[in-house]
C-alpha cells in the first residue's frame, strides 16, 4: 500500500482552518517570548527518526502475542509501512535493519523499494541474543563475552558479516546489543566476561569500515538477573574508548534501573564526545518498551532539554541516530508509532524553546525557583500547532493518527495481506 501525496493535501484541507488558527496563536505567544516560530518548525521539519525492522508486527511477552492482522511478512511489506508512516509523518525517513531477521534477498530491488519511500538505511543491528539456524555454537551462555572462544568467534564473525549487509544498503553504523551475562552467582567471572568482551569489540571495530561508527548499547538486567556484562553507560563508555575514535556508547530510554537520572547521562556523554544513538521508548517499571511519552512525558522533555544544550554546545559529539524501539503487544504498531513520533516531536519543540541565556543566568544566581519555572514553562506551552505546521509544510498529515483511521489503513492491509500475517523474524 502506498499513500497518495495529493491525498493526504486533500484532506489535511478539512482541519487546516482550525490548524492555522491555533498555529498563529501559538506563533503570537512565542514572538512575545522573543522566539521565531519558523525557525522551530524548520528544525522539525529536518529532524527523523529510524524505525527499527521489528517495530512494524505485533509485539508481545513470554505469554503471548496479540496481531492485529496485515502484518508484514516481508521486507517489501516493512519498507511500505514505513513509507506509510512517512508519507503521514514527515518524520520516519529511516529503516533500521535487525539481522538476521530481515536479510535482503535482492538488494537492488530493496534500495529501490526504500528510495521509492524517500527512505534511507540508518544503523544494522547485530542479534547474538538467541541461537540462529545452521549456526555451530550456542549463545546460552553469552555471545561475545562467551567462555567457548569457537561461540566469541562466531558472533564476532556474525557482527562482520552484518556490517558488510550494511555496506551494501548504504548504511554507516553498526549497533551491538548484548544479553551476555549471568543468572546465578559465581556463573562467570566478571573480569574475564568483561576482557572477552572488550576483546570481541575490538575484532569487530577493525572491521569497521572508515566512515563508519560502532554504537555500544547497554542494559542492566533481563534476560539475565544476576548480571548483565554491559549493565550500564559507563561500561558502554569504557569500551567505546577502548575500541576508538568512531565507537560510541548508545542510549536506550529503557534500559535502566528505576528512578536513574537519563539527562545527566546523556550530558556526561555529549561532553565527551561518546554519545552516538538514541533510542526512544517508556517504562513504567523497567524495559517495558511503551509508546514513548506514554508514561513519563516530563521525563522525555528533561532529556531533549540536555540533547538540545549538547547540538549546540558540544561540537566534539557527533551528529546523533536517533531510533524508536518499542513493542506493540495491544495497539495497532502503526498507530503507535505514529503516537512515539509525535511524543518526541512535542518534546523536542519544547526543549527547543527554552530560554537557555535566562535559564544560565538563573543557574549563576542560584535561583532553583526560577531555574524550575523557566523549564516548566517551556513544557506547558502547547507546541503541538507547531508539530502540525512542520508537517503541513512538508505535505504530510497535519494529523497523522485521524488521517490513518479515516482511510482504514489497517484494514486495508488486512485485506492485501491477510488477518493471520506473521512479521518476519519475530
């Protein structure tokens, strides 16, 4: 299935009178504060994020899983949702790639199908979190932490062979999530998983061609509840340096313990020049993979505020990829979707129109009551007009989740594909 530009215009036509109304509202507000709206509404307009190969099926849990039918079976398929969700949203010009779930089989005719959806390839994903078909080795007890160095080499071997798929793709970036770790005490060594592990990195960085970067991803627990080799930003950190210049560390909103401070984790690592990817999602509990902004919106925009001081202010970092990896065990995943694009596009305006010059002076002064006023008057400004005129500019959907029911996009693909579809790889 694919969207009809034209359409979308068409009826975007109903809701513009409204739109344009509050757009000029919002833009009136924001001129009294000394703030352009156009340029906030250019910055949106640039801004994209990757969707991750695996987004597009249902998700679900140890217990079950839930489809909502049309699901797609095949790259092809995953690519046209895609497009679907960019022709809607002006924001999702990116494909992610899991391997070996989602192998082209003919790259050429891949590369056509992405660039006829204005769609590019941002980092492949590496998976030596579970055993693959044909392989030798088992990752039951880790992958590159592994104690068998026939298993280290294997998933080191499996990383090249990944990066060289992205090679073809035109990709630059190569993501390592690791399950490695133990369940039990006195299962592993700590020292020596950790030095198999950096030692594994390194092999693969060397194979890393020279425009590329190597993201490090980190988790503090699950699938193992004792302890995760790379449980945290700092050990991410630590080998990102150990491996070179063009490995970074890569946050995922998820993967951390309750109550963790993620804005300050993010600021250390701007400073540093070692943040490479975002990867977006919410929680309530742990890594529980939500709609983004779902849970904690405040949370959300506390962290734009620290990634939009470090695209400022911190040139020594590189230009960040930004991803959503979330699960959909009771939603439609396009919907949702649609919903965590819109949550970091709202969070991302409202960072943007902070008073940073007001903000520093008050933090000079010590004022903590006028630093927290400035930040929460920020984050009670309304900039979804300025989300929506982004997207009118672009010809996309001013709004996306009402146009995508109105034409029954679901139930369209449920009739092209099928109630009982199953996404590949899941």
């Amino acid at each position: 299935m694919t969207l009809d530009k034209q359409h979308i215009v068409d009826l975007n036509k109903n809701i513009e009178k409204t739109h344009r109304t509050q757009y000029d509202f919002t833009a009136i507000q924001l001129q009294n504060k000394g703030i352009d709206a156009q340029s906030i509404v250019k910055k949106l307009k640039a801004f994209q994020v990757a969707i991750p190969s695996w987004a597009l099926g249902a998700g679900g849990t140890r217990f079950g899983r839930f489809s909502f039918g049309g699901e797609p079976a095949t790259l092809e398929q995953k690519l046209d949702d895609i497009g679907i969700l960019h022709a809607l949203t002006n924001t999702a010009g990116a494909v992610s790639l899991h391997i070996p779930w989602d192998i082209p089989e003919d790259y050429d005719s891949i590369k056509e199908k992405a660039a006829s959806h204005n769609i590019v390839f941002d980092a492949v994903n590496s998976n030596t979190f579970q055993d693959q078909a044909n392989t030798k080795e088992s990752y039951k007890f880790g992958s590159l932490s592994n104690q068998n160095e026939r298993a280290r080499e294997q998933a080191i071997q499996h990383n090249i062979d990944v990066i060289r798929i992205g090679e073809k793709l035109g990709s630059k970036s190569l993501t390592v999530w690791l399950a490695d770790g133990s369940s039990f005490p006195g299962q592993n060594n700590f020292q020596n998983a950790l030095l198999n592990t950096q030692n594994s990195l390194k092999e693969i960085y060397k194979s890393l061609p020279e425009d590329w970067k190597l993201f490090i991803e980190y988790k503090p627990y699950e699938p193992n509840f004792y302890s995760t080799v790379i449980q945290d930003w700092g050990t991410s950190f630590m080998l990102a340096n150990a491996c070179g210049e063009r490995a970074f560390t890569l946050v995922d909103l998820g993967h951390h313990l309750p109550n963790t401070n993620i804005e300050q984790i993010v600021a250390t690592l701007m400073l540093k020049g070692k943040l490479g990817g975002f990867h977006f999602n919410d929680s309530k509990y742990g890594d529980d993979d939500l709609t983004v902004g779902s849970v904690k919106p405040y949370a959300l925009f506390l962290i734009f505020n620290e990634l939009v001081y470090g695209m400022e202010n911190n040139p020594q970092n590189p230009d960040l990829a930004w991803m959503i990896d979330a699960s959909h065990n009771v939603k439609d995943p396009l919907e949702d979707l649609i919903q965590s694009l819109d949550a970091i596009l709202i969070a991302y305006a409202q960072a943007l129109i902070i008073d940073q010059k007001k903000l520093r002076q008050a933090q000079e002064a010590q004022d903590t009551v006028l630093c927290q006023e400035i930040l929460q008057d920020a984050y009670r400004t309304d900039v979804r007009a300025l989300v929506r005129e982004s997207r009118l500019q672009s010809n996309a959907a001013i709004d996306p989740l009402a146009i995508y029911r109105s034409l029954n996009i679901r139930e369209v693909l449920i009739k092209e594909r099928g109630k009982n579809s199953i996404a590949s790889g899941l």
